[in-house]
C-alpha cells in the first residue's frame, strides 16, 4: 500500500478512522524530511492492513491549524494516533527502527 498523502480536511476523519494512523508532518524544503522519505515509503508496505501511514505537507492550505493543535514546531515531526488520539511521536531524522518501535509498541 502507498503512503496516504493526507489534507487539511480529511485530517480528523482519518485519525478518527478506528485504525492506527501514523502522520508524518514533513515540507519539500527540510532536507532532514527528504531523508525520512524513503523509511517512510518501506514502513507503508511494511504496515498494510495494519497500519494507516500517512504525509501531510505543512505547506498546504490548513495544515499550520493542526500543527498549532498539536504542537508541531520542528520538522519531520511524525505522529501516532488512536481512535483520534495521539499515542506516540518521533521527531528528527532517525533510524527505521525508531519509528517501528513507536508503531509496534501500538498495535
């Protein structure tokens, strides 16, 4: 499965989804994002029927609200949500295990 490429105004309708949702608040301009982008391609095939992995641009229209809801001032900035709360967070550039043992912890 692809990486969802999530909106502004499907934000809480897919958060709020029942799944487990990982969010990944990234921009084409931070170079530390480009080098999350390909560990969080594998973690979209790694996670299918699991898992919902997701990007949202912090450039587009409506974003900048949810980044002020959840306190997102640095990028990459990824997040964990449950039945639309958020359970887990990772920020920076880090290792694919990192990130698996944030999601697997929730499953």
């Amino acid at each position: 499965m692809a990486v969802l490429n999530l909106s502004a105004e499907k934000f809480d309708e897919v958060i709020r989804s029942g799944q487990l949702v990982f969010v990944d608040f990234w921009a084409t301009w931070c170079r530390p994002c480009m080098m999350m982008g390909p560990i969080i391609e594998e973690l979209a095939g790694d996670y299918e029927g699991k898992a919902i992995i997701a990007k949202m641009n912090v450039d587009d229209d409506g974003v900048k609200d949810i980044c002020a809801r959840y306190g997102i001032t640095n990028i990459p900035n990824m997040k964990l949500f449950k039945n639309g709360v958020e359970v887990g967070n990772v920020v920076g550039a880090v290792p694919k295990a990192t990130v698996k043992g944030v999601i697997d912890k929730n499953l």
